[in-house]
C-alpha cells in the first residue's frame, strides 16, 4: 500500500500524515502574529494591560 499519505516527514524523519499536519497548524502561529491579531480584535484590553504595565 503507497499512500501520499505519509509521504511527509517530521523534524526526526519519521513519517508524519497530512492530515495530522493540518490538524496542528494552527499550533504554528507566531507569536507577534498572535499579539496582532488580539491588539487589532481587543483594543480595549490590550490598552489597560498597557497602561498598567
């Protein structure tokens, strides 16, 4: 059986599925993406944790 799969490789070079990939990706956001994101959708939190800090 040849599936593509398992065609992809983690960073030890097991076989690593697509799916699975997909599934985690979102556990790949940036941090500064991440910070953005919150600034431009809560602005109002985002100013007091400014002004308290």
């Amino acid at each position: 059986d040849n599936t593509s799969k398992t065609r992809f490789r983690d960073y030890r070079g097991r076989r690593y599925a697509k799916d699975k990939q997909v599934a985690r990706c979102g556990n790949a956001i940036p941090p500064p993406f991440a910070e953005a994101l919150v600034r431009a959708n809560l602005p109002g939190i985002c100013q007091s944790e400014e002004i308290a800090a």
